[in-house]
C-alpha cells in the first residue's frame, strides 16, 4: 500500500476531513489531496507531524499496509463503552457530590428549621437520579452484551499505550488531591480557634468535613472513570465475561449475587438506624463497611482465576 491509501486510511479511521487535517497541519487542503493520491510527496517534517499524530511509525506509513494492521469496530463498542463510562463516572459523582451538599448546608445553616430534612431530601433526590442512571446504565450494558458477547480486539498497541499515560495522570492527580484535602483539614484545624463553632452561626467541624468531601469527591471521580476507561481496553476480559463456559463468566455471576446482598443488608441496617435511631450521618459509614466486604469477597471469588493471564 502507498503512502497516500495509507494516509487517506488514517484520516478516515480518525473521521476527519482533508481540510481539518490540511489545518492541523498547517498546509492547503490541496495538498493533503495530492498526498492521498499519490501525486505529490510530503516533506520530512510533514511526515513527521503525520506520523505522530496517527499514532503511527515513519517506516509503517510509507512502507506497510496499514489498514492489515487494524481492525475495524464494527459494534461501536469504543464509542458505547466511552458512554458508559461517562454514565457510571456521573452517577458516582451525584452521590458524592449529594453528601457534600448535604453536610454542607447543614454547616452553613445550622439555625435554620429542619435543614437536616431539606439537606437529606436534596441528598436522597441525588441518590435517586444516581440510581436511576446505574439502572438504565446495566440495562444497556446488557442489552449490548447480547447482541456483541464478543469483541475482535482492534484497539493498537500505540492506543493503548496513549491511554496508559492518561491513566497514570488521572490516578496520580486523584491521589495528591486526597493529600491535599488531608493538609487543607489539618492546616485549617490548626488555624481556627478550637471555641469558633460555639461562638460563629456556621458548624466548622461540619464545614471542614464538607471542604474533606469535596476534594474525596473530585478523587474519586477521577478513579471511577479512569478504572471503567481502563477496563474498555481490556476487551479479552470482556468477552470471558459474556462467555458461559468461562471461569470468569462463572465468578462474576456469584460475585454480583454476594455484592448484591451485602449492599441490600446495608441498606436495611442503614435505614433502620436513620428512621428508629435517628443516626443518618454515622449510619452512612455502613455502605463504605460494606464496600470493603464486596471487594473482599470479589477478590476471594477470583483468587484462582488466571483465564485472562492464559
């Protein structure tokens, strides 16, 4: 294949038209047109800059049949994937965000009748949109897993690669946001004077637990979309998932039933404590107990698990 089939492959790969490419690469859309028809040469930079931003080595573009080396997506997978990933990140993040709301309008208006009612009914209302978008987020990712239970890997060794730096940036930048929110209480509670709650109309112990929260928020935010953007690459793993002869199949079977009934007793512990105890905020570390059991018990279900090793 020539350098202009495999240029003009590559672009269209990338769904971009010759006068965006000719943009990006600062020339005339005349000859991005003469490049794919073989009529004219690029110069050495311009190759360069081509090469890079496909993703591609020099020697691969003007030698190789690039599109033997792809395989194409025919069920959108990428693109269904990069939704639910979106879907699963916002539903999270509601939650999270719902707390943090809840404690802090309880900081900041700790006088006013019945905030505790308005500011969990706003924290319930979240939860409910959160689970709403879980819901229609599995029904569709199991609507997709019957119609595709298998995915021929097309993703490339480069895009792989170009997501793992991503990766490694999120992780990294979720992890010193927890440091900061850890600096930010501790200074802030060096600061303040210990009397300034009983003296001020604003909680300052709710307050710094709410400026906790949010940075834990934008944390874990950061986590769940960079764990479910991981997880879409691994398409070997996918299809174990949704093959029923599958050791993996097998284990997540019995791994959604435990989660499933660890996170229902949550539930009924939390809100029997909340409605008979009236302890709604300390009721609330039950689901991060709980949580804990599930990855536990995740891990015991796939300890002797190699099938994505083989």
């Amino acid at each position: 294949m020539s350098l202009g089939e495999n240029l003009q492959f590559l672009r269209k790969r990338e769904n971009i038209t010759q006068e965006q490419l000719a943009e990006m690469l600062e020339v005339s859309r005349q000859s991005v047109s003469k490049w794919e028809s073989d009529t004219t040469f690029p110069e050495m930079d311009k190759l360069l800059q081509i090469s890079g931003f496909f993703h591609c080595t020099l020697d691969d573009l003007i030698k190789k049949d690039l599109s033997s080396q792809y395989v194409e997506d025919k069920a959108h997978y990428d693109d269904f994937q990069n939704r639910n990933s979106k879907r699963i990140t916002i539903g999270v993040c509601l939650i999270l965000s719902g707390l943090t709301l809840m404690i802090l309008l309880t900081a900041i208006f700790p006088k006013v009748n019945q905030i505790e009612y308005l500011a969990s009914m706003l924290f319930f209302i979240l939860i409910a949109i959160a689970v709403a978008i879980f819901i229609i987020s599995g029904l569709q990712s199991d609507h997709f897993a019957q119609k595709n239970p298998f995915i021929e890997n097309f993703y490339s060794e480069e895009e792989k690669e170009k997501f793992h730096q991503k990766y490694t940036i999120l992780i990294t930048t979720g992890v010193i946001l927890i440091f900061i929110a850890l600096i930010c209480m501790m200074g802030l509670e060096a600061v303040l004077p210990s009397d300034l709650g009983k003296n001020a109309s604003i909680e300052t112990d709710e307050l710094l637990g709410a400026l906790f929260l949010f940075f834990i928020t934008i944390s874990v935010t950061l986590f769940v979309y960079a764990g479910t953007q991981n997880s879409k690459y691994n398409i070997k793993r996918y299809n174990l998932m949704h093959d029923p002869n599958s050791i993996t199949y097998k284990n997540d079977k019995k791994t959604g039933l435990v989660c499933g009934c660890l996170m229902m007793i949550a539930t009924i512990i939390f809100l029997i404590c909340g409605f008979l105890g009236n302890m709604w905020w300390s009721a609330a570390v039950i689901y991060s107990v709980f949580g804990i059991a599930c990855g536990i018990s995740s891990n015991i279900i796939n300890r002797n698990n190699n099938e994505e090793q083989k």
